[in-house]
C-alpha cells in the first residue's frame, strides 16, 4: 500500500488567505503536484461543493475538507497549518490545522479505513497538540503514520494511542465498528443508561468516524452506556438487534437514509446532521434520553417512517408543507426512471418504426421475431427490419409508461410509511389507472395509502405480532382501504377532473397555448430545479403517457418545459463568456461546464451563479425561459422525451424550432443579467465603467471592501477570493463583488 502522506504533502504555517475556499484549492494542487489527482481543479471543485453540503470545521481548530472524485488517482492526505486561521464553519471558530482527505471514486477499503482513522484519531486532544507542535514537515508525516497503525512507536511518543478520556478506548481502532465502548461505562455503574448511535455522512470518510467516536466518548465522559454503528465508505457492521432492543434511546447523527431503520422500531429517538454528532455530542445523548423518558416523546413507529432534511436540520417537527413537499418529490424521483427510460424507448419506436407504430406494435411483437419479419406495417418504417425493431422498443417503452402511476404512488407511500407502504400505493395506482383518474388519482391515492400505512404502523403491537406488520398486516388492510376508496368513492370524481383537464389543455392554441409556454416556462427558471421547477416538470412528466400523434398537446408541454429548464445554465455560460470580468474565477469555471449542463437539460447547473447574485440571475433567467417557453408552444415542437436535451433529438419533432427558441431565450436571460451585473452594481455609467476598464474596477472594489471583514459596503455580500490563489490575485482580473468565492 502506498504512503498517504509525504513530507511533500504538509504545508507548515503558511497564510493561505483567508477564505475556506483558497485553502483546498492550494491542497488539490498539492496533490496534484505530486501527480495523485489528474485535476486540480477537479479535486477542489468536489471538495468545495462538499463543504457547501456541510462546513467540515470541527471543535478544536480542526477542518478536514474531503471528497471522493474520479480526479484523484491515489488516495491521499495533505495537511495544512495555517497562519492565520480560516474559518471552515466550527461553532468555536476558525482552523489552524485542515486536512484534505483525497479519495478516488472506487477507493479500497483498507485505504478508506485508514482515511476514516485519521478522522477518530483527530478527536483525540494529544493527537492535536503534537501537530501543532511539530517542527518539521517529516514530524508531521511521522505522527499521522503513527495515529494510522503504518509505523511502531516509542514508549515516549505514544499521545496519539491514548484516548483522551478513559472510556473511549475504541477510537484508535480502524473498523467501523470499533466504536461502542460497551464495557468502560458499565464497570462503573450497576445499571447504566443505554443510548445506540447510527453516524453517517454523503463521503463517509470523516464526519461518520469522528461522530462516532465523539458520541462514544461522550457516553463514557457521562457514565452511559453508547453503542455506535457507522455507515461509512469503509463498511458497516451492524448493532446487534439485542444491543438495540437493549436501548433506552436512539441517535440518529447522518446526512443521508439511516439503512435499515426498521431495526429500531419503538425507540425514542432524535435525529439531526451528522455534523451535530462532533459539535454537540453530550447535548445529542441528553435529548435522546430525554425523549425516551417523556411520555409523548417521539418513537420510531412500525412503519418507520423516515423523518426529512427539515428534522434533521433542526431536530424538530416538520411542518405540514415540508412534508408534503417532502413526499411528492419523492414519488416524483422514483417515478422519472420509468419515464425516462418508457419515453426514450417510445421515441426510438417511432424513429425506426414510423409515427403509426402504435398501431401496429402489439401484433408485430407478438406475432413476428427476427427470423419472421412483419410484412403489414405503416409507410413511414424503416422497412421490415425498422418496423420489428421500432415494434419492440414501442412496446417496452409503452410498458414502462404504464408504470407512471403506480411508481408515483407507490413511492408517495414510501416516503410516509417507508417500505410498508410501497404495496398499497401501487395497488391504488393501478386502481386509479383502471378509473381514468390518472397522474392526480396517483397522488391522492398514495397520500391516501401512506397515511393508512403509516396510522396502522403506529399501534403498539405485541411482541409476536410486529414481525407481521411490516410485511403482512399493514400492506393488507392499507391496501383494501385505500383502493376501495378510490374504487368506491374518488375515482369518479377524479376521473372527470382528469378528462376535464385534459380537455382543456386540448384546446389551448394561439395566444392560450403562448400564456401556457410563459407559465411553464417560468415555473422552471425561477428556484433552478427546486419544488417549483419540479412541479412544472412533474406536470409535464406524468402527462406524457396520455399523448399521441391525434393529441399532441402533452407532447407540447414536455418540449416547454425541458427548452425552458435548459436556458438558465445556457445563458449564465453564455454570460461568462462574453464579458468575463465580471464573473469571479469559480463562477468563470462553472460557466464552462454549464454549456454542457444546460444543452443536457439539467437547470441545477445555474445554481452556483444565482446562489452568489440571486437578485440578479433569477430574474434574468425567469425572462428568457418564459420567452422559450411561450415560442415553443407557438410552434407546437412536441418531445417524446422527458429528458436528455439536445441530446435526445430524435425524439423531439421541429427541433430546429426547438433549439430556435431556446438560443432566443439564452440569449436574452445573458444579455439582461450582463446589463443588471454591469449598470445595476454600481449604477449606470459607474457599472459600465468597472465593467471596462479591470485596474480601476479592482481599485474601487477594493476601496469599498471592508479590510477586516471582507464584504462589499455596497452590497453587503463576499467579496473576497482567497489570496493563495495566483488565478485570484491576478489585478487585472476583478472579482465579482456580488459573488461568494466559496461556491463552484
């Protein structure tokens, strides 16, 4: 196994400016440097946007910036002791000493185990105080060996294999599961407290270890008993299911799914970032505790629900709308890979079969095969070979559509009751599909199913009763429940609303269809791929099944909606390339990339520009993805495709139209967020003036700028770079005052 550090990775006391953002670039080129990572900027782009996800600055002075990327070609570890420190997001403030943790994207598991090792050992106050009293770059590199187990220690220098407390022994251990001081604690009470610990984060290389072992040492420090189980890169085993029936209470410390939650069905809980789990590790113990003592505290029913980002986030209930936004999108996300795939496959059938393949699809696949090639066919085929081959491809993707529905009720279910409630809502799905009730049944009736689910899983069942909830009990009477409401009482009413609108959207032509292209349009530029997008998609998505080349309207409205959403990213690339001196050098390499991000119809790729100037680039955006928007339902351009851009041309008819209309719309969305960057900023001539002439543009902003805070008196927002960067302190290239040089 390769070393992780070298002497050529540490940077000793070295004034690395004074933005969290500066600091891992100068690490990635470290690392690049030394030929581990193929891209600097790669490396620092995917550390830069986890450390957006959550700040990795840790009590104590600590930051550990990481990411696992295809740019790195060798994990690695480059330290930093900076001079002054740099604020990375710890609650107690800046760091002094930040480790890069550089993972490739198909990393081993030894390596990840030793990565993840460092992370524990970092919780260890010795440990610390030995980096930053180290002389030498090699004392440094001696004592991270040392902490990782790649090298023996002398008697003398042992600090970094003694815990700081003596109850948590575990955290020099490099398994995942090392974690669960079981025995320290319970020598020292009769009958101590009990409290189990899942710790998880997206990388799963350091925030899920040092949660972990902080919790543990937590619990020791208070005499609990602290048991953790880790979701990390590096593997997880497991709490024993008599360990955690064992438990008075549990802690959820992740940013993502907690794996298999129905384990800790019944148990007081409280869940919260991963992130939590370090700064406040005591605090988290006590509220758990507290839950399980009071009588109405919050309990893992058995349908184990899965709590939101919104309960993580603050531990508390979320609010009603949170959580139905929280469970649309999520019958939404599920239901897009039946649709992409089912529309993909659709368009290709007609390409190869002609637009009358529906009408011959079925008796071609069923009465004919390779070697029995179908002779009845429409004009339009690519002859016998086209019109079987275009057959199938319609009919798998036919297929997959019939899917819609029931996917988009079924995991509507999913996300209030968990796994229960996946079996009754696809059956009310397909119950509203039997009754014209359509994409609205869909989602009423897995509301409906969810809730059942989710109400039925909450009754304190016997002991020998709850192994056949999950899988017997509630499916059974969540599913005759809710498909006979919707069998007896809704699906009519739903059925005619469904026809009712479908009728309508039907007649829309002219200026009608023009307004409905400007809504759509819209609603797709104005939160960049949040709920408002996603509703404007979810609409087109899920009507899509309904069109045909006699209606064509739900055709029209994909095509709106995927030009529309692509304009955003288009124009913020366009913007960056014709005056970009305006742009800061992240937003400059970010505009590169959202050519490609836009033409594949993926408007999150504006989000780095409107997050640092949204007064700006939303506005701009909403106007050119309205004008796109209404022209391409002026010309009626349909797509068969849910997604893929110009990517996907095939399935797109009048797509000269179509890109038409979508360079029209990138064109103005650039040219009014130049005009509002250039004469809004400072205002008319003064803009225009910063604008072209770069020297004094630089000597202005610096005259605005705050020396000890680093913001823009005029705007009140970031207007720092990060000094170490050479890019950055070139003076004939201006920083945008309005953009935050932390974000890629």
């Amino acid at each position: 196994m390769t070393s992780l550090i070298t002497t050529e990775l540490v940077i000793l006391d070295a004034d690395q400016g004074t933005e969290s953002s500066a600091v891992i670039r100068a690490l990635a080129a470290t690392i690049a440097e030394q030929d581990r990572a193929n891209s600097a900027d790669g490396l620092a782009a995917a550390a830069i946007a986890r450390e957006e996800k959550t700040p990795t600055g840790v009590p104590g002075g600590i930051a550990i910036p990481h990411a696992r990327t295809e740019a790195v070609t060798e994990p690695s570890l480059a330290m930093a002791r900076l001079n002054p420190p740099v604020d990375f997001g710890a609650k107690d403030g800046p760091a002094d000493l930040v480790f890069m943790i550089a993972a490739p994207e198909g990393a081993g598991k030894d390596h990840l185990k030793l990565l993840s090792k460092l992370a524990r050992s970092l919780v260890k106050k010795d440990f610390v105080a030995s980096l930053r009293a180290a002389a030498t770059e090699q004392e440094i590199v001696d004592l991270v060996e040392t902490a990782l187990g790649l090298r023996e220690t002398p008697e003398e220098a042992t600090p970094t294999e003694a815990a700081p407390t003596g109850g948590a022994p575990t955290t020099t251990e490099p398994t995942p599961t090392s974690a669960a001081p079981t025995e320290s604690p319970a020598s020292s009470t009769d009958n101590p407290r009990r409290v189990v610990a899942v710790t998880a984060c997206p990388t799963g290389i350091a925030h899920t270890y040092m949660a972990a072992d902080a919790l543990a040492q937590a619990g020791s420090e208070m005499g609990i008993d602290v048991v953790t189980e880790t979701q990390g890169s590096s593997g997880t085993t497991p709490i024993d299911q008599a360990v955690i029936d064992a438990a008075d209470a549990v802690v959820f410390a992740v940013d993502v799914d907690v794996r298999d939650k129905a384990r800790f069905a019944g148990k007081p809980y409280v869940q919260v970032p991963v992130k939590a789990g370090i700064d406040d590790p005591q605090g988290l113990i006590t509220k758990a505790l507290a839950e399980a003592d009071a009588p109405n505290g919050r309990r893992i029913t058995a349908a184990h629900a899965a709590d939101d980002s919104s309960d993580a986030q603050s531990g508390s209930r979320e609010s009603v709308g949170a959580h139905l936004k929280r469970v649309l999108l999520t019958g939404v996300s599920y239901m897009i890979p039946f649709v992409a795939a089912g529309g993909l496959l659709m368009a290709l059938g007609f390409l190869l079969g002609g637009f009358d393949i529906p009408d011959y699809a079925e008796d071609i696949v069923l009465g004919n095969s390779l070697w029995n090639l179908p002779t009845e066919y429409g004009d339009l085929a690519l002859g016998p070979v086209g019109a079987y081959l275009g057959a199938v491809a319609f009919q798998i993707g036919n297929l997959s559509m019939s899917f819609l529905v029931a996917a988009l009720a079924g995991y509507i279910a999913f996300g209030i009751a968990d796994r229960p409630g996946i079996a009754p809502g696809f059956t009310v799905g397909a119950v509203a599909v039997l009754m014209g009730a359509g994409f609205i049944g869909g989602i009423i009736g897995g509301l409906l199913a969810g809730y059942i689910a989710h109400w039925i899983g909450s009754f304190a069942a016997p002991r020998w009763l709850r192994g056949l909830m999950p899988v017997v009990i509630i499916p059974l009477v969540a599913s005759l429940v809710s498909s006979g409401l919707m069998f007896m009482v809704l699906g009519g009413p739903i059925s005619a609303l469904t026809k009712g609108l479908d009728s309508w959207l039907s007649s829309m032509t002219g200026t009608a269809a023009v307004i409905l292209g400007l809504i759509l349009g819209t609603m797709m530029a104005v939160d960049l791929g949040g709920p408002v997008n996603k509703v404007a998609y979810s609409f087109a998505v899920a009507g899509l099944a309904a069109g045909s080349v006699e209606n064509p309207v739900p055709w029209e409205i994909m095509a709106t909606v995927m030009a529309a959403g692509m304009v955003p990213p288009l124009a913020m690339a366009l913007a960056t390339a014709v005056r970009p001196r305006i742009f800061s050098q992240a937003e400059k390499e970010n505009g590169k990339a959202a050519w490609l991000l836009g033409a594949a119809f993926i408007s999150e790729g504006a989000i780095p520009f409107a997050a640092s100037d949204p007064l700006r680039v939303i506005p701009a955006s909403v106007v050119g993805a309205g004008v796109t928007g209404g022209m391409t339902m002026a010309f009626s351009v349909t797509s068969q495709a849910p997604h893929g851009g110009v990517f996907v041309f095939f399935a797109i008819d009048s797509f000269l139209l179509f890109l038409l209309s979508v360079v029209v719309g990138t064109i103005i969305s650039a040219l009014l967020v130049l005009a509002l960057k250039i004469f809004v900023r400072k205002g008319g001539a003064a803009g225009l003036a910063e604008a072209t002439a770069p020297s004094a543009a630089t000597a202005t902003a610096a005259a605005t700028t705050d020396s000890t805070t680093g913001t823009d008196s005029t705007t009140g927002t970031d207007s720092t770079t990060g000094s170490g960067s050479a890019d950055e302190a070139n003076p004939t290239e201006p920083v945008s005052s309005n953009a935050d040089s932390t974000r890629v």
